[in-house]
C-alpha cells in the first residue's frame, strides 16, 4: 500500500511540472552591448586598443569591475548595462601596465537607454533588453576616444555590434 501511495505521488509530481517550470540552457538572456574601435583616420578599418581594460563607474565614481574585465588588446568587447537604471557609465582604460590603474590613458563614455522587460517563461523569468541607445563622452584633456557612433539604437541580442568607438 505505501509503494502504492508513493508511486502516486511520484507520478503526480511529474504530471504536475510543465515545461516551463525548467529554464533551458540557452534560454535568452539580457543582451550585452557589443562595441567596436575604428581608427579614426580610417574609419571603415578596425583598430586594436593595446592594454585595454573595460569597467563601471557607479555613482559615487567608484571603480566596478566586470566579470570578464582582464587587460587585453582587442577591437571589440561586450559590456553588461545597468538593468536597475537607464544609464550606465562604462571607463575605457588603455596603455594600463600590470594592472595599476594609475598608469594608462581612461575616457568614459556615458550610455543612456530605455528598459524594456521580456517575459521569457515562469521558469527563466524576464530579460531585458534596451532601446533609444545614446552615448556621450565624458571629455578631459587627454581624450583618446575620439568620437562615438550608434549603428543600432535597440539592443536585443549579441549578434552585431550596436556602438562603433572611433580612436
């Protein structure tokens, strides 16, 4: 009679769990924002920023670092934005030596944007994703970021760059 009655139960748990009480690997996720560098007296040619480390400002202008922020050189990287607010200040750091963040060169680009939530199941919950992308940059008397330009204004998955940076 128990196996019965736990056969039952184990059965009617099954039965009770929906697809979407699980979230898939490879489910969506909030999208980053991609960014390329450009040279700037060639802006059709990508260019590599040697050195170069990406991190946050928060709003007490203290350093944040991003899970993947190591000194690298490279023409591109993604970036998480801020999901609790429409703006997120991102720090280009280059030249920077043995991580010492006194060394190098650092502009910071201001990102503003518009939240949206996309409900993807009960299980995986929402993402968000952004639109009205817009930058400006913070300017200082040593700016290597020469300008900023958006290719596209929403950004709702990683597959093509949304901002070019020109240096």
């Amino acid at each position: 009679m128990k196996k019965t009655i736990a056969l039952l139960l184990f059965f009617s748990i099954l039965w009770c769990c929906e697809k979407d009480d699980i979230c898939e690997e490879g489910a969506a996720i909030t999208p980053q924002l991609i960014i390329t560098f450009y040279d700037n007296t060639n802006p059709t040619e990508k260019k590599d920023v040697e050195d170069f480390i990406v991190y946050g400002v928060n709003d007490a202008n203290e350093a944040i670092l991003l899970t993947s922020s190591s000194i690298t050189t490279t023409d591109s990287i993604s970036a998480p934005l801020c999901t609790d607010s429409d703006i997120t200040r991102l720090v280009f750091h280059k030249n920077m030596e043995n991580s010492d963040f006194e060394t190098g060169n650092y502009d910071i680009v201001q990102i503003s944007y518009t939240r949206e939530d996309v409900y993807i199941s009960r299980a995986c919950g929402y993402i968000q994703n952004f639109t009205e992308l817009n930058t400006s940059l913070e300017t200082d008397l040593d700016n290597w970021i020469l300008d900023t330009e958006i290719i596209n204004t929403s950004i709702e998955n990683e597959t093509s760059a949304h901002v070019k940076i020109y240096h």
